[in-house]
C-alpha cells in the first residue's frame, strides 16, 4: 500500500517537475546580478567585436552538441559575433564566478563584455537571435569611459 | 562513436515500468533485476537498448540527431547508485530507504521517458563544482 502511494507521489511530482523544466529549459533571462564584465583573458579565446556567445558544455551533457552546432550557425551568420565554448570542467573557477549549475549555459556578452542574457538548457534558435539583437543594440557605456577600477 | 538518442529513452520507459512494479509489489528480486541492467548500462552496454535495436530501430526512420553516448552511460551508473541503496535497504529491512531509493531512481528514469530529460546528466556539474578547482 505504502509503495503505490510512493509511486502515486513520485509519478505526479515527475509531471510537475518534467512540466516546469520544459517551460524553463533554454528559456533566455536577462541577467540581474552585476558582475565584473568578461574578458578574453578571462576565458582564454577573443570576445568578439560586437557580441559573444559563450557556451559551458561538458562531456556528460546531451543537449550541448545540438546548442553548439545553433550557435555556431547564429554566429556565422551575424558579422562580429564570436561563439566560445568553455569545457566546464576545466574552468570551474569560470563556473563558479558565473553561478553556472547546468550545462548548457549560454552567456550573451555585449560589445564590452558585459553579461546581458544567459539560457540554461537548450536555447532555441529564434531566441538566441532575440538575445543577440539586444546585446548588439545595447549602448557600450564601458568601452567608451575606460575605468580604473578592478 | 555516436548513438541513436531513442535507444536509452525506449530503455528509460522500461526502467520507469519495472521500478514502478518494484513499488507496487516491494519485490527486492525486480530491482536486483533493474540493478543488473544498470550495471551492464553503465559499464558494457544496457540490455534494454540492445532490445531497442533489435526490434524497434528497425521499424523507425533514421534519428534526428545522433547523440554522444556517455552521458546517457553516466545516467546509468547514477541510477546503479539508488538502485544499490534501495537493495540495501531492502536486505537490511529499512523500507523507508528502500522505497526513497528506487523512487529516486524512477524519477530518473520518468523524467528521461516522458520529458527527454537525463536527470543524472544534469546533477553531474553539481557535483563537480563541490570539488576542488583546477585551473588552467
């Protein structure tokens, strides 16, 4: 009796659960929290001229080929946009500044680095072209007044 | 080489089955079964996808998209993991743990079934980032 209920409440929370992470899954937010912008340096590849789409994949991630080969199509596609693919594993200092949990994470970078818009799970075409129209419109206040501060 | 993403999501639909009768009849021989399978899944190859190969593939259209096989292998070795402990749990008469165990593990495999989502895929960096960091 105990175990049909289990299975009862596990099979309903699989369906809530499954439900939401549909809706949120690859879904691009802007991102809230203030953050130093990023650098090439930062993630050992040139940030392109007008925007960067920075992937963190892993080995054990089922949708990064799928989110690697739609960014690589948006980037060739849009002139001075850059795709980055960072191995998440080996950049876990990058993983951590960045608040990543899942692969994939895609960071939209404006013109100056800045971190406009980020997806976890996999991102759709159409969105990440949303994305990047913002991130490319966007004022660069930062390249225009180089600042001291660290 | 890469694998048909079909064939571990047939082999999830049938993994949420016997976890469900796991629950339903709280036979420890069904998830010694299932523990089985998850070994061979995570350290050979799944039983349930050679079924899928077998007798399903061949009445399909080709994939989509083919997919790298390891993170559905991980999968599996985190699905040995609960299965283990929901064992455990039955050998040593703590129903509680047993039935939390193989409910975990059905979670799993119903959100892998149903929604194409590889739960144990996903808690891999989770578990990475509590680990120390190398740089590079």
């Amino acid at each position: 009796m105990t175990g049909i209920a289990v299975l009862v409440a596990t099979l309903v929370a699989g369906v809530v659960a499954g439900v939401v992470m549909r809706h949120r899954n690859g879904r691009p937010r802007s991102e809230r929290k203030e953050r130093a912008p990023v650098t090439g340096d930062d993630l050992g590849a040139e940030l392109g001229e007008r925007a960067t789409l920075v992937q963190f994949s892993t080995a054990f991630c089922q949708p990064c080929r799928a989110t690697r080969r739609i960014l690589g199509e948006v980037a060739a596609m849009v002139p001075g946009v850059r795709h980055v693919e960072i191995d998440a594993e080996a950049r876990l200092d990058l993983v951590r500044r960045f608040d990543v949990l899942r692969t994939p994470t895609v960071l939209v970078l404006d013109g100056s680095g800045d971190i406009v818009t980020r997806a976890s799970g996999q991102p759709r075409k159409a969105d990440v072209i949303a994305a990047l129209g913002a991130a490319v419109d966007r004022p660069s206040h930062r390249s225009s007044q180089p600042s001291d501060k660290v | 080489m890469h694998i048909d993403p079909r064939g571990p999501r047939f082999g999830a639909a049938i993994t949420t089955l016997l976890l469900a009768a796991v629950l339903v009849t709280g036979s420890p021989w069904l998830l010694a079964v299932q523990t089985i399978v998850f070994s061979l899944g995570a350290f050979h190859s799944s039983p349930y996808v050679a079924v899928y190969r077998r007798y399903v593939r061949p009445r399909l259209g080709p994939p989509r998209e083919l997919e790298d096989p390891r993170p559905p292998r991980f999968a599996q070795g985190v699905g040995l993991v609960f299965a283990t402990v929901g064992l455990i749990g039955f050998a040593a008469g703590i129903t509680p743990l047993a039935l939390g165990a193989t409910a975990v593990a059905l979670l799993a495999a119903f959100l892998n079934a149903a929604f194409g989502f590889c739960l144990g895929c996903e808690m891999y960096l989770m578990i990475r980032r509590l680990q120390p960091g190398r740089t590079q």
